[in-house]
C-alpha cells in the first residue's frame, strides 16, 4: 500500500466499513475500509496542489472504495476548467458506484457553464452506466436556475432504463426540476413521458419535498400511474 492508502487505514473504522457497505451492496464489503466523509475531505484539502495528490490521482484504477473517495474530492477541488475534465474524464471509467459518483463535484463548473454543456452531452451519450448518471447530476447541480433549458430535461428523460441507479438519479433530476421550473417540466409527468416506475418515484419524491407547494403536492398525487 502507498501512504495515502496506509493513512487512509489509519482513519478507518470495522464498524462504519460494515455501514457503508451496507448502503452500496454493488461493491465486495472488503474493499471498505471505513473512513467518514469529513476525515477523508480533510485530507484531500491537504493534499489539493500537492505533487503527492498528482501522484495518487494518477494510479488508476484504485482497490479501495476511500481511495475513490479520496480521488474524487481531490480532483473536485481543481479550479482550472480544462484541466478539471481531463482528470474527470479520466477517472470516470473507473467509478462503479453511485456514492464516489454523486460526491464529485467540480469547482470549476459553475464559472464555465457554456463550455460545459456539450461535455455534458457527451457525458449522458456515454455506455458507462455511472458516466450518464454523472451527466445526470451534473445538470441537476448547475443547469435548473437561470441556465436552465427544455433540452435537457428533454435529454435525461431519454435516459430512462432497466438501471436502478440510472433511474434512482433520474427521478432525484425530475423532482428537483420540478421544485425549481414546475411549470416547464410537469408536462413530462402530465404526458407519462418518463417510464412508470421513474414517474411514480418522481411523484414521490415532490411528494415528500419541502420544495414542492401543497397545491402542486395535491396534483401530483392524481398523476401516479396505478
């Protein structure tokens, strides 16, 4: 093991490693090493800059589930928007669960928003199931205020499938859509133009969100798909 690996050892704990398997039964239980979120957050601040974080980022593909962790904050913390998706791009192939996937979060995207749209399309084009769901995601966090747009509600909505955790995201996507451009995206549930178990999951979500009115709460109960 390199030293960040052994550090990350020293961090971990059997019991929280059992937890979080729990929470991501894709991934073997003995590639947890069980590292809490703000412990390996600080130590990617540490290492943010720093020939070490070059080296470790470079070594793919990692053993560990805190490695990828670890791999994701570092490289969300790079400001320089090119360099960002290079690394992105890189390392996305070798995420393959949904909590490495929904933790990176680039700094660099919220100030480069145009150049960032046809990435993002390239991104939900992809075959690689956690690829699309960071696509997903990503349009989710930057793209539903003043950058929204109907294309790409239009273009997750394409994205439904036999993928749990594609599905999962997309849901999260329509009912923080729907808490944020209500008028512009309720045709999608109004139309069933999501697959029903996507549409009902959607429903329940605005359903339990303190962002969604009781008015609009009250319509989108008469819209589940029985």
């Amino acid at each position: 093991m390199n030293s960040l690996t052994d550090r990350l050892f020293e961090l971990g704990e059997v019991d929280f490693a059992d937890f979080t398997a729990r929470t991501i039964p894709n991934v073997e239980r003995e590639l947890f090493i069980g590292v809490r979120t703000p412990a390996i957050r600080a130590l990617a601040k540490e290492l943010s800059g720093t020939a070490q974080a070059d080296d470790f980022i470079s070594q793919l593909p990692h053993r560990y589930f805190e490695e990828n962790q670890l791999h994701s904050l570092i490289i969300s913390r790079e400001k320089d928007f090119e360099r960002s998706i290079a690394l992105i791009n890189a390392f996305l192939p070798y995420v393959d669960n949904w909590a490495t996937c929904d933790q990176l979060c680039p700094v660099s995207f919220s100030k480069n928003k145009e150049r960032l749209v046809p990435v993002v399309f390239g991104w939900l084009e992809s075959e690689h199931l956690y690829t699309r769901r960071f696509g997903v995601k990503t349009l989710m966090n930057f793209f539903l205020d003043s950058d929204f747009d109907s294309r790409y509600p239009e273009a997750v909505a394409k994205l439904c499938c036999g993928e749990y955790y594609m599905n999962m995201m997309i849901a999260w996507y329509f009912a923080t859509a729907l808490a944020k451009q209500f008028d512009a995206v309720i045709p999608f549930i109004t139309d069933q133009r999501l697959s029903v178990w996507v549409h009902n999951k959607t429903i329940q979500k605005c359903v339990e969100s303190r962002r969604i009115t009781d008015e609009q709460k009250e319509l989108l109960r008469t819209l589940r798909i029985k």
